[in-house]
C-alpha cells in the first residue's frame, strides 16, 4: 500500500487468457504449505517485480496466492521482441512444486476471483481506454506539425483536402474516446453499476481509435512514418498491443 514493492497480476497463462474456465494452474494444501503448479504468460512487469498474485485452481475453485520470486521453484523468463508496449517488461512465469506458507492464500472462497480479479480487471480496461486516448493525441499532435512543415505540389501538406480529412477523422477521434473515458470515470466516482458497461465501450473505442489514427499517423508521414525509432512508428506498434 506505501508502493514500496511492485506487484503484478499472474492470471494469464499459455491457454488461458479472458477464458477463466481453462485455467490450468493448480495448488495442493501439503502440511502448512500450498503446492503451486502451473504456467503463467504475459505477465506486465514480470521481470522486475517484488511480489506476485498468483491465481491458481484449488479443489475445483479460483484461489488467489501472493508469491515472492525468490521461493523455490519460481522462474521468471523475459518476454523479449514484443511488437509494442515494450517498457510493459513482460515475463513467462513458472511454478514447479513451489511452496508458499497457508497466510499467502488471500481469502476464502470466490473472494479473490469475485473481488480482487475482476476489479483488477476492470481497472485494467479503463487504464488501456485512457492509454489509448492519450495515443491518439499523441499522433494529431505529431500529424499535424509535420503535415505544416512538410511542403508537396507547393504548399503545406495540411493545405491538401484529403490530408484535412484524415487530419479531421483523427481529432474527432480523439475528442470522441476522451469523452468516452471521462463519462467512465464520472460513473465510476459516483458507484454507479454501468461504469462496467461504459469501460468496456471506451476500451473499445479507444482502442480502436488508437489504431487508425497510428495507421494514418504514419500514412501523413510517408517514409518518415516507417523509420525504426520515429514516435509515429512506435505508436502503430502499440495500437495493435491496445
């Protein structure tokens, strides 16, 4: 709570992602110990955390452990050569006979599937949104003061209609998503249960946004748009992440 750890949610796993039923990872009440067994993949910030909140099957329910990554039988291998939202420090976590001490299981019951992951999840979603949103801007802003620099058939590129248009379908965008978001937090402020609902339609949106305000981001760049390490470039390879 004083952010003094850094903690990462381990949920996902090889044939596991939004399909909870599938989840394969197992753990075993052994004396005073739980048994962990399993895979967990695509872990945001998997590398360098201090602490991680396992989820795992025990006796046919959802259970939910915390686990130190010094304990024996934890690994830890970096995810490397992600297309996008790479500083995210990926990680494949496995868990061979690793024993954690019978305090490190949160709750009882569906509490940690029902109230720890599904909020996690949530917040998740609206961070994306709001991420999203923030990517969009980012690529009017680049948009724009390229297209006014950049001169072709004798004037600004921003002077060409169809560029205009691409330049207007992208504000719009933007306004659009931000707007989205805000109504999200509004009904998440007030405890208003369609804030889930209005999450997942601002997700939506400004994911998808996202990618075709990139998309035409590095179109307005030309070859620029397309040279390793150009700020439009890396907001196409995060879109497709989002």
């Amino acid at each position: 709570a004083r952010g003094e750890l850094l903690a990462a949610f381990a949920l996902s796993e090889p044939g596991a992602g939004s399909d909870l039923s599938a989840l394969e990872a197992s753990a075993r009440l052994d004396g005073d110990d739980y048994v962990l067994e399993g895979d967990k993949r695509w872990i945001s910030f998997g590398q360098i955390a201090d602490l991680f909140l396992v989820f795992a099957r025990l006796d046919g329910a959802l259970a939910a452990f915390l686990v130190e990554p010094s304990l024996a039988g934890f690994t830890r291998s970096p995810v490397t050569g992600l297309l996008g939202a790479r500083a995210s420090q990926l990680a494949d976590l496995a868990l061979r006979a690793c024993r954690v001490p019978r305090e490190a299981r949160l709750g009882g019951g569906r509490l940690p599937f029902s109230l720890v992951a599904t909020s996690a999840l949530d917040l998740g979603r609206y961070s994306v949104a709001w991420g999203c949103v923030g990517l969009v801007e980012a690529c009017v802003l680049a948009s724009v003061e390229h297209t006014r620099a950049r001169r072709q058939g004798g004037k600004a590129l921003a002077d060409h209609q169809l560029v205009q248009r691409l330049l207007t379908r992208m504000i719009t965008d933007a306004r659009a998503a931000r707007l989205l978001c805000a109504q999200a937090a509004t009904r998440w402020d007030s405890g208003d249960a369609r804030s889930l609902a209005d999450t997942m339609v601002a997700k939506y949106f400004a994911s998808t946004a996202a990618s075709r305000a990139a998309a035409d981001a590095v179109q307005l760049h030309g070859a620029l748009g397309c040279a390793r390490g150009a700020a439009v470039e890396r907001h196409f390879r995060d879109a497709k992440v989002m």
